[in-house]
C-alpha cells in the first residue's frame, strides 16, 4: 500500500492506490480527527486538495502510474 498526501493550514488530506482516503479539517476537528472524505460539504475542498496533490506529484515524478509490476515513477518501480 502506497500513500501520497498533503496538508495546508487548515487541512490535511491523503490518497492511497484507491483514491481519497483521508480529509480533515485541523479547525473544526483538530482534538479528534473525523474522515470527512465524501462529505458533500467538503466535496469541493476534496477535489481541490486532490487537484494540488496531483499537480505536485507530476512535478516531483513527471509520470505516476500503476502496471502489473506495481507503482511506476518514471519508468522505474517503486517499493511499496
């Protein structure tokens, strides 16, 4: 299992090989986290973050795919 994330100041968010997996808001939730991944009240702020989160990762690795052989950056394996 692999996992990418990102945090702003006001809330962190992770994708794992399935998709969204992770949204907090570090205001509303900062005590006890909740999941709000599928909220339709954070659909927008989930798209967003995942919108950024991608952006870096393009950045950072040019090319992020899965194959058969797993997770590929570059042309190369990746651990996971």
């Amino acid at each position: 299992m692999y996992y990418f994330g990102i945090r702003t100041e006001r809330f962190f968010y992770l994708e794992n090989e399935t998709g969204p997996w992770i949204l907090n808001d570090n205001h509303i939730y900062a005590a006890e986290p909740v999941n709000l991944v599928g909220f339709d009240e954070y659909i927008f702020i989930q798209y967003d973050l995942a919108r950024q989160l991608d952006s870096l990762l393009l950045k950072k690795h040019q090319r992020l795919h899965f194959s058969s052989a797993g997770l590929v950056l570059e042309g190369r394996k990746r651990s996971t």
